[in-house]
C-alpha cells in the first residue's frame, strides 16, 4: 500500500460552498458598484460555472449573454476592474464571517495535521480569497497549515487543465502516488485525472448531476461522525465521514 503523505484540497465549492451565496453575491455587488444593470441569477451564474477564473468567467458572460454590449476600447482593464471590485466585496464578505466551511472538513484537516500528513491547497481563485477564507474559519496564521498554496494566476492554464495540481506537487516534492485530492466539479475532476490523483469529490448544490468520470469516490459532502456523508459512487470502505483511514484506502 501506497504511503499517504499530502492532501490536497481545491478550494471553492470544496472547502466552502462559496460559490452560490458568496462570489455570486460579490460579483452582483461589484456590478452596480460600477454603474451596470447585469445580475447574476442562482440559475445563471450556475451555466457560468462552467467556465473557471473569475475574469473569465466575465469575459465568457459579455461574449456568450451581452450580444449588445459596446465593450469599451481596454476590455481587459474593465473586466480586471470589475474583478477587483468583486474580490474587494467577496473579502468584505469572509471578514464579516458569512462564509463558513463546509461540515468535517475541520475535522479532516486537524486529523491530518496531528497525524503528520501535509496539507495543500490547489485552487482557481486568487491568493487574497484563500487567505481571509482561511484566517475567518480557521484563525489566524491557519495559512501556514499548508505547505503550498496553489492560487490564481500562478500558472499559465486554469482547471479543467492540470497546471496547478503538477505545480502544487512539483512544490511539495511528491507524486501522485503519494497524494490524495478533493475536488468538487466536472473541471476539477478532470484537472486531477489529468495529474494522475486519486481523487475524493464532495458534490455542492450546483455540481451534484455533472460527470465525475475518473473520480475515486463521489460523496454528498464530507461528513461528520454523527451526520454521514450520502455515498453517490465509488467505495466509502464502511466509513462514514472523510478522515485519513478512508484518504488512505482511495489512495490503495
């Protein structure tokens, strides 16, 4: 059996359900900030998830939803403007505490860290969201838990491509054989088949129906002792919440 040594973890959607009620809102926030009438409904921003990066995703909703919209001259200064002012928002958000991990992942990450086992951290959002995300939930220097951050623009190509997970592993000095990642949607999955992981997914609300092809096992969210996760494919080996017995036995 392979020896577990890392575990790493995408971030939005996966560590925190974010997405709906957090950088949905913030991006909502941002726009009238800046004087547009766009809004993001749950359903819409639902279709834009399949798109990865915040200025992409702007980018795709002004290519793909606005046929009339008179983009100004410097489009990437106005979606890089729209996207600070979104970060700013989502931040006000973490700091204010409305944003809180999802349930066992506590659990997990303090049975790793006593155990010995490396945590990381593989994600699309940027460095600053990952920072406050962490230091609301978890407290301060939380960040210094991970060994490496994998955050934002650090590589070329965002999920579904695997640029950060080889990065996060090239940084920690190990293979796949000795990691186990957690994702939660069809871009992560492929990301992590692509980087050779054994992957554990817990599904949110926008991603429970995609196709998770390749992944170890597919849960309905990480469970605790005394409220079990639902198991939507793969072999939970008996166990009834994420900790590292059953990252060990996904690993092999």
């Amino acid at each position: 059996m392979a020896e577990l040594k890392a575990l790493i973890f995408d971030v939005d959607g996966t560590l925190a359900d974010t997405e709906r009620d957090g950088h949905r809102v913030a991006f909502n926030k941002a726009f009238a900030d800046a004087g547009l009438d766009w809004d993001w409904s749950v359903e819409t921003y639902g279709r834009l998830l399949a798109v990865t990066g915040g200025k992409e995703r702007i980018r795709f909703f002004i290519d793909d939803f606005l046929e009339h919209f008179d983009a100004p001259a410097d489009l990437d200064g106005f979606i890089a403007d729209l996207h600070k002012r979104k970060t700013a928002r989502y931040l006000d958000m973490l700091k204010a505490g409305q944003i809180p991990l999802r349930p066992g992942v506590k659990h997990l990450l303090d049975e790793a860290r006593a155990a010995g086992v490396t945590l990381a951290i593989a994600t699309t959002t940027t460095p600053e969201n990952v920072t406050c995300l962490l230091e609301s939930t978890l407290g301060p220097g939380s960040v210094d838990w991970f060994a490496v951050i994998g955050a934002g623009d650090v590589v070329p190509a965002k999920k579904p491509a695997a640029d950060i997970y080889f990065y996060v592993m090239e940084h920690l000095g190990l293979g796949p054989e000795a990691c186990v990642a957690f994702e939660d949607s069809h871009n992560g999955i492929r990301a992590t088949n692509d980087a050779a992981l054994r992957t554990i997914v817990a599904v949110n609300g926008y991603t429970r129906d995609e196709d998770f092809d390749g992944a170890a096992l597919v849960l309905s969210d990480f469970g605790e002792p005394d409220r079990p996760f639902e198991v939507l494919a793969g072999d939970a080996h008996g166990r009834r919440c994420v900790d590292l017995e059953l990252a060990r036995a996904v690993l092999g």
